[in-house]
C-alpha cells in the first residue's frame, strides 16, 4: 500500500470524494458518513484493523448488526453497500490490498412494496390542511392569519409533490424563476436533483392554476415556500412533522411520509398508463432497477381484482 491512514482519515478524504467528485448531496453523504462511523466503532471494539480485513470480517459486522442489535435486513443492505463502495475507493487509491466486502456473504436487500395514498385519502388530507376550523386565535404570540399563512403553505407544499413527484429536498428548493408560468398558469418546474441533475416536471393545468396564484408577485429568486418574504423554507424535519399532524386529523391509518407523497404520485402515473421510463424520468432516478418497485403496486392492484372473481 501506497501509505497507511487510520479509517477516520480515510473516512474523510471517502467523503470529499463523494461530495465533490462524484456530487453526491449533502444528505446523502451524511447518510455514507453515518454508515461507516458505525462500521469504524465496531472495528476499534473488535480490535481488527479497517485496511487488513477479510470477508470473514464484513460477515461479523453484518451478524452483529442483525442479532445482537435487530437491525432491519434492508438498512444492513445499505450500509453494506457503502462499505461496498468505500473499500472499491479504498482499493483504487492503494490504501487496501483487497476488498473484504465483494466475497462476503451479505443481506439481500428485501423488496418493499411502497406506501401510497388512495385518491379518497388525498381528498381527505386535502381537506384536513383546508379545514381552518381547528385553528387557535393565537398561540405563542402568533396571530389566527400567520398560523393561517402557515398551513396555506403546507396544503401547497404538499399539493406540489403529489403533483410532481419531488423529492421533499428538491421541493423546498424550488424558487419562483424555477416555476414556468403561461398565461398565468404554473406548466413546470425545474429541479437540481441527486448527482446536481436538472430535470423539468410538467404540472397537471389544475393544479397549476391555483400554484400560479400561490407565487404571484414575488420575486424571482425568492424560494416558494419561504417562512417569510424573503427568508428560506422551514427544514424536511418540521415539514414531515406536520404532515403528520395533519393526516392523523384526516384519520388516515397509513405511515404517510413526504415521500410517500412522492410514492402516491408515481402510483398515480402508473394508473393514468405511464411506462415506466416516463416514471424513471419525472422522479429522477438514476437507474431504472430503482423505479420497478412500482411494478408491485399494479401486481399487487391486479392481484386484488382476480380475487374478487
């Protein structure tokens, strides 16, 4: 080897790699950068060194994941794919001699049939972020029309994803000057997804209609869905808490998440007949491979309606 680096270097120097080579997002690095901690804490308790280990190794890390902490077969198969990824970097920069993970005996990822909304179910939470009777005169200083302004904000934040199939990052991203408008109709939005690709995302002319509406008169580099004239969104974690508030009050029984936002939209193009190229497209996936779990959903749809026969 070329020089030693003890894995936290390594780890590091793996993250640069990713964010400014590769172009990898922040959150996804942070997600590498959490994955491989946990594997460097396992090899220091373990006294094994990270640049001579083997796949007998690997498969004690994933045994002790499984057994002795009950981690989910599908997180062990991400963080194993990391470590995938980290050592082919590791091997091709001369700081190992061997990858330990390609001979190792690791988890199949399992295959999840995704969470959606039915088209009653959307109504519902539509209603649930219209309905303003359960809104208080005032709470923590903050006036009825601020907490208004508030949940107006999430009905059209909301509104977009299942209409667009945005990621909840690239969603809060949005800018007006990223809003295509015509005669007073939102048509597109533009999007720097994973990787910084840019996509365009038709909007259905409903929706466009009363999302024109929502962004009419302010400025271009102002982001849509800004706390305040000029300030930025509200953070992914405050946006997932409310949703949740808010499907709880439309008495929806499902583990509803921004993405399964997302989810919802893609299910609804597969009805509508969209290929699943067209779906690969608009969500912005990579690889085709990512967007085939929404070929369960008309299995599992198809399913359903032969046991009526």
């Amino acid at each position: 080897m070329e020089n030693e680096k003890d894995i936290w270097q390594a780890r590091k120097d793996f993250m640069a790699h990713l964010r400014y080579t590769k172009g990898y997002s922040k959150g996804t690095c942070y997600g590498y950068n959490s994955d491989l901690g946990i594997w460097g804490r396992w090899l220091e308790e373990a006294h094994h060194d990270w640049s001579r280990c083997s796949h007998v190794e690997v498969e004690q890390f994933v045994s002790w994941q499984m057994r002795e902490r009950g981690v989910k077969p599908h997180i062990v198969a991400r963080r194993s794919s990391c470590l995938a990824s980290f050592y082919k970097w590791a091997m091709k920069n001369g700081l190992v001699d061997t990858d330990p993970v390609y001979l190792a005996d690791k988890p199949k990822r399992p295959q999840r049939i995704p969470v959606w909304l039915e088209k009653d179910e959307q109504a519902r939470l539509q209603e649930a972020a219209r309905n303003i009777d359960d809104l208080p005169e005032n709470i923590f200083g903050k006036t009825r029309d601020h907490i208004l302004d508030v949940r107006r904000r999430y009905d059209f934040l909301f509104g977009l994803i299942q209409n667009s199939g945005l990621r909840i990052s690239e969603a809060l991203a949005v800018k007006v000057r990223d809003v295509r408008q015509v005669s007073g109709v939102a048509k597109s939005v533009r999007v720097i997804g994973k990787g910084d690709k840019e996509r365009l995302i038709p909007l259905p002319e409903a929706f466009g209609q009363v999302f024109a509406v929502w962004i009419n008169g302010r400025g271009g580099e102002e982001f849509v869905f800004a706390k305040k004239p000029g300030g930025k969104p509200p953070g992914a974690p405050a946006v997932r808490a409310y949703l949740r508030r808010l499907v709880d009050k439309a008495g929806i029984d499902k583990p509803i998440s921004p993405h399964k936002l997302r989810h919802t939209y893609a299910t609804r193009l597969l009805e509508a007949g969209a290929e699943l190229v067209d779906i690969q497209a608009l969500l912005g996936h990579v690889n085709l491979a990512t967007t085939q779990i929404y070929t369960h959903v008309s299995e599992d749809r198809m399913a359903n309606v032969v046991a009526k026969l």
